[in-house]
C-alpha cells in the first residue's frame, strides 16, 4: 500500500531562518523594534530604470505567457552581459530564464537527479539545496568545510568523497553562509575532475558582483558542460520580482525547456521586461554604488562583531554575510539567537540551517541593515551579553 506523504518529505527540513523571521514579524507587530540581520535579502529598492520598465509595459496591457525558456530579448541581453563583464561568449541558445535562482536549480536537478543518485554539497552551505537534491530523490552528500580552506572545497574534498554512486558537484562562489569565493585554480581543477568521472557541475553565481577586493570568475570559463545558476535578486536587488536564470551545457537544452514548459509555463512576463532594464549603464552605475555601500556594512561590522567576543575564522569577500564563530560566548547557537532576538531584538541565523558541520558554534549575520542599524544591533548584542 502507499504511504502519504511521499517518504522523502520526512528527510525535507524547514528553513528554519524563515520561521524566525515570522517571529520577527510577530514582535514587530507587537510593536518592538527588530534590527533584521537574518535573511539574504539587500535592504535597497530596485532601481528606479527597472521599476520604470516594468510600468511601462504593464501599461500597455499586454500581459500575456512568454516562450517558456524566456523573452528571447532579455536571453540575448544576459548573453551580451556575460561578454562584457567576464569576456565569455554565451549563445543565448544556452540561456534560461527562470522564476528565480530556485526555479533554476529545480530545472536543474529535474534535469540531472535520478533515485539514489548523490550529489556533493558544502557543509555549511545554502539549506535548500540539499532539499532539492532530495526532492527529485537524489541524495545529499555533505563535505565539511573549514576555516583553513575559506570554507571552500578543495579538489581532494571532491576526490575523497567521490564514489561509484556519486552524480556531480554543486558549489557556489561565492557562498552562502560564508561570504567566500572559489579561487580559479581549484574550480578549474574540480570541473576537470568531475568532466573526467563523467559527472556533472552546478555552480551557484548568484552573489556575483556583490565582491569587495577581487571580482569572481564565472564557471564557464573553465567548460562548456557546466551548468551555472544566476538570479537577479541579490546584485540586481529583485528579490520580490522572482526572475533568475540557467546557463545549461547545450546538449540539455530540449529537455529543459520540456521541464520549463511542464513545470512553470513561463517566468514572470512584467519581470522579464523589467531586467531589460538591469544592464542598461544608469542601473550598472546605481548597484555599484550599492556594492561599495556593502563594502562598507562589512567593514564596521567584522570588527564590531570581533570587539564583543565573536571569532571571525574567515574574511567575507562577497554577497552580505559574515559566518561568525560564537563559541566562546555559547555552546548553543540556536538557542543563543532565538534568545537575543526575544530579548534584544535583533534577528540573526544560527548555523541550524546550514548543515551538520559545527552548526552550534557559529551564527550568520546579514549586513542588510545601514551602518547606523548595525551599530544599534552590535549595542544591542553588547548588553545582551553583559
């Protein structure tokens, strides 16, 4: 007899930043003032040419599906992108455009993942990747990363736990918790690596441009049998309009678009007119405004952070997170932020949410909050502990 639900929801854990975010929200209906520093989401307003794009061609009317794979315009605008900003040519044959960075690592691992099949993720890394390995019944296979490595892999991480099973590699550069970039030389070395065992590579690009001291090198520089995972949420400054995108190796491009077509119909049509707008000079020139004011949230914050008791193991180098190590201030990082957001009202993340490596010992903290609001929320920390 069947059992419901499907047994893989069991191995499915909450995305537990969220929940705490609802309780954030409760507090501040409430009325207590909460310092936000617990989701990846950038605190400014999509620029102004994008919003105008938008309004503009939901004026006319015309609101209608587009090709499942994306506005043909805006796919060719991404290709023209990677060209200028990394001088890599793309077909835009090879270009998605997907309901977010979410969607288009679905696609991929609808793609990809067969039953027992396993995937090799960091550990710390995003939550929800490890879920969607599972939900298409593949299997996630953490690495441990460390300090002394950036919280990076390494290629013999890759080679040690690559086995028989083992289907492909998903890294993201840089990363989420930890802010830390791939250096060139250990991607390129790992995409052979995987080519060579016949396996397949994601990448996660979705922070690209949001660096402080070096700019990432995309992944498809080192191949063009790699899939690449971009969004234009978080540089971009999108979030709510739910627009990413995947570069897929050209040999996929049938099957995902059956999939895309099966799956999501098409991305959002007011968005993908929307991002027309997102490479144009005037809102290039806006976001990196933004991107130095980042620099500057990171640059009060560590220290800051360093000054109450937290140890910094590793250097952020990009996307808006810091990974700290609160292990001299508890032993319980879960209970440690649940307790700090009831009693000082500042949410933060614990490691809960990253994986098994550690987690008690270390906290992300989002700088998504103005230099003034960080201050308030490092006073804040300061008196909670006493």
């Amino acid at each position: 007899m069947p059992t419901f639900p499907a047994r893989r929801l069991a191995d499915i854990a909450p995305f537990h930043v969220m929940e705490l975010m609802a309780r954030a929200k409760t507090l501040e209906g409430e009325g207590h003032d909460i310092v936000h520093m617990e989701v990846g989401e950038p605190d400014f307003p999509t620029p102004e040419p994008i919003i105008a794009a938008a309004q503009a061609q939901i004026a006319t009317g015309r609101v209608f599906y587009t090709p499942a794979l994306g506005l043909p315009e805006l796919r060719r605008a991404i290709a023209s992108f990677y060209s200028r900003r990394y001088g890599v040519d793309i077909p835009f044959s090879r270009i998605v455009v997907t309901a977010g960075a979410s969607a288009a690592l679905l696609l991929a691992m609808a793609s990809l993942a067969e039953a027992g099949s396993e995937w090799l993720l960091t550990d710390p890394g995003y939550p929800c990747n490890r879920n969607f390995v599972r939900s298409f019944e593949g299997v996630p296979v953490g690495i441990p990363v460390h300090a002394e490595n950036n919280f990076q892999p390494t290629l013999s991480d890759i080679e040690r736990h690559w086995t028989r099973r083992t289907a492909g590699v998903l890294l993201a550069s840089p990363a989420n918790p930890t802010g830390t970039l791939l250096d060139d030389t250990t991607l390129a070395a790992i995409a052979g690596f995987v080519r060579q065992q016949g396996g397949q590579l994601i990448v996660d690009e979705i922070y690209h441009g949001l660096t402080y001291e070096r700019e990432a090198s995309t992944a498809l520089r080192f191949g063009d049998d790699i899939f690449v995972v971009q969004s234009f949420s978080k540089y971009f400054n999108m979030t709510g309009w739910r627009l990413g995108w995947l570069v897929v190796p050209e040999r996929f491009g049938r099957d995902i678009e059956k999939l895309a077509q099966n799956l999501f119909i098409s991305p959002s049509t007011p968005a993908q007119h929307a991002a027309l707008a997102a490479f144009e000079p005037a809102t290039i020139s806006i976001l990196e405004g933004r991107r130095n004011e980042f620099r500057r949230r990171r640059d009060f914050l560590a220290p800051a952070l360093e000054r109450l008791g937290f140890r910094l193991p590793t250097r952020p180098e990009g996307a808006f997170y810091i990974y700290a190590d609160c292990s001299a201030l508890t032993d319980n990082s879960d209970r440690f932020a649940r307790a700090l957001l009831e009693a000082a009202g500042v949410a933060i993340t614990p490691g809960l949410d990253f994986g098994s490596n550690a987690p008690e010992k270390h906290l992300r903290l989002a700088y998504t909050a103005g230099v003034e609001r960080l201050a308030e929320a490092a006073d804040r920390i300061g008196r909670f502990l006493g």
